[in-house]
C-alpha cells in the first residue's frame, strides 16, 4: 500500500473516531464521586415527626367535571425534529468521512524528453 493511500486512510480514521467519541461525549460524564466521610457528614439528622391526624368527618374530593383528561393523540413535532436533526447529523458526518477518503486523482507528471 503506498505511504500516500496509507496517510489518507489513517488520517480518515482518526477523523472518524474523533467524530464518534466528541457526539456522545455529553453521555459519557460521570458525576464527581465524594469521599465516604464527606457523605456521612453532609447528610443532617432526621427530625422527629409526629403521627397525622384525621378530621372527624372526611369528605370525599372530586375533581370538576369541566377538567376532563385529555389525550393528545396528535403528531409529536418536538420529537419528530430531534429525530430529524439526528439524521441530519449523521448524514453530515457520513458525508464528511466520504470526502476525506475518497480517492483524488493526481495527473502524472510529464515525461522527460
């Protein structure tokens, strides 16, 4: 494989895996785990609560009949945008790797006289 072809391919691979690890890069974050002691410190006492009370003559609460639950069996546009922004993105990036290794054409030089 001649060192040009080779160069190309591993800088079209190197791009590549930069692309994939920098997308979910955002997924990948850990949150900062504290010590032990730091925990144990941080957490406060419990508070004694006293036992609830109940009135001498519950009522039973209803909700108005004007609220009524309504379900929304309509096309989800906030969805339907980020699964095409997605798609967008992942065209975008396989257009890209396809630019970077496609094969260029380099005219030969001239011959000597």
């Amino acid at each position: 494989m001649a060192v040009r072809s080779l160069s190309r391919a591993l800088k079209s691979t190197i791009a590549t895996g930069a692309l994939a690890l920098a997308v979910p890069g955002a997924a990948l974050a850990m949150p900062a785990h504290p010590d032990a002691g730091d925990v144990v410190a941080a957490q406060p006492a419990p508070v004694p609560q006293q036992a609830p009370t109940w009135p001498v003559n519950p009522q039973v609460l209803t909700p108005p009949s004007s609220a009524v639950a309504q379900s929304d069996a309509g096309f989800q546009w906030d969805d339907a945008g980020i699964g095409a922004g997605g798609a967008f993105v992942v065209v975008l990036a396989a257009f890209g790797c396809g630019l970077a290794i496609r094969r260029r054409h380099v005219a030969d030089p001239p011959l000597p006289a």
